[in-house]
C-alpha cells in the first residue's frame, strides 16, 4: 500500500507567474479576440451610432486578467443598450 504525499503550492510563486509579462499578453489576446466578437456581434444601428466593446490588461491582487467593457460614444451608452438587449458581453466571451 502506497504512502500519500501532500505537495502545498508556494503561493509567493504562483502570484509572480501569474502577473509575469508572458501571462499577461495572453490575456491582453484572449480579451481582444472577445471584444472583436463583440462589435462583430453588435447591432449595426449602435454601432453607426458610436457603440464599442474595448478590452484590456489589469493587474489585480492574486493574477492579471483581461477585462471586456463597453466604450464608445457619449460614456459607452450605445454599447450598453445593445449588451442589454441581446447580452452582447455573455455571448461574446463565451460564457
């Protein structure tokens, strides 16, 4: 009968790669290839209107992430009403 070992992740480590530049530009390309999705999928009266999905880079406490927002014109509100009437965001980023 085999011993069992217990292995605890150096958590000092594990936040250094998951901020580390080589993890972040592979969020930066995930979120973008979203936020294409996005404005690819937006209605085209919100976006003649200045409607726009934007993505970008931030580091928060434990790991980087890629974050999808709405942009555009008068403070987003286009891209707004469109994620509201069809949940633009969800079917953009695939969750």
């Amino acid at each position: 009968m085999g011993s069992r070992a217990g292995v605890e992740p150096v958590m000092g480590g594990v936040r250094e790669v998951l901020h580390a530049p080589g993890v972040a530009a592979l969020l930066g390309q995930q979120a973008a290839k979203a936020a294409a999705r996005c404005n690819a999928m937006m209605d085209p009266q919100m976006r003649r209107a200045g409607g726009l999905y934007e993505s970008e880079v931030v580091s928060r406490g434990f790991t980087a992430c890629g974050r999808v927002y709405v942009s555009g014109a008068e403070g987003g509100k286009f891209a707004r009403i469109d994620n509201y009437r069809h949940n633009t965001l969800r079917k953009g980023c695939g969750v």
